[in-house]
C-alpha cells in the first residue's frame, strides 16, 4: 500500500487494487506468449477501462533500467498511472 492512496476516494482504492493484479497478469502472459508488446498493450487498454485517467509508462526494461527484450534476463515491468490527479507506481519482476 502506497502512501499516495491517501489522496484517493474510496472508489479510487478499489480502481488502484487492479494496478499490482494487471501487472501480474502481464507478466503471465508475457512468460507464455513472449509477446511483451502485445501484452502490455493489451493491458494497458484495460487499466483505462478499469478507471485509470492516464499511464505516463507500462514498459518492461533490465535492471539496469534498459529497455528490456525478450532474450533478456533479469527483466521488470514498470508501469506508473493515474487515478484522477494521484500518480501511482509499481514494478514486477518477470
């Protein structure tokens, strides 16, 4: 839980609890279809109909903070969006 979700509304936290399941569900999708482009476009249409107002990125990159490609080990998705005027911001490791 991040110390920005003070700034949300009640609904707003139930939009914002969607950002670390839609990460794993493309990082999921990104281990069975090594298709990360497809996946996080798919993902990032459905942050928006989930309530997301904006995603500024929702890329994977190395650690080293790279762009990442699917060859690449020691991969993370990134993604910072936002809740009305409240900018969230997450990472997974693939």
């Amino acid at each position: 839980m991040s110390s920005r979700n003070i700034y949300l509304s009640r609904n707003e936290k139930k939009i914002a609890c969607n950002l670390y399941k839609i990460l794993k569900k493309t990082k999921k999708e990104i281990l069975t279809n090594n298709s990360s482009s497809n996946a996080i476009n798919k993902y990032r249409k459905i942050l928006i109909k989930l309530g997301f107002t904006k995603i500024d990125y929702f890329e994977m990159r190395t650690d080293e903070l790279k762009l990442a490609k699917s060859k690449d080990l020691n991969k993370r998705l990134f993604i910072a969006a936002f809740i009305g005027k409240t900018r969230l911001i997450d990472n997974l490791k693939i």
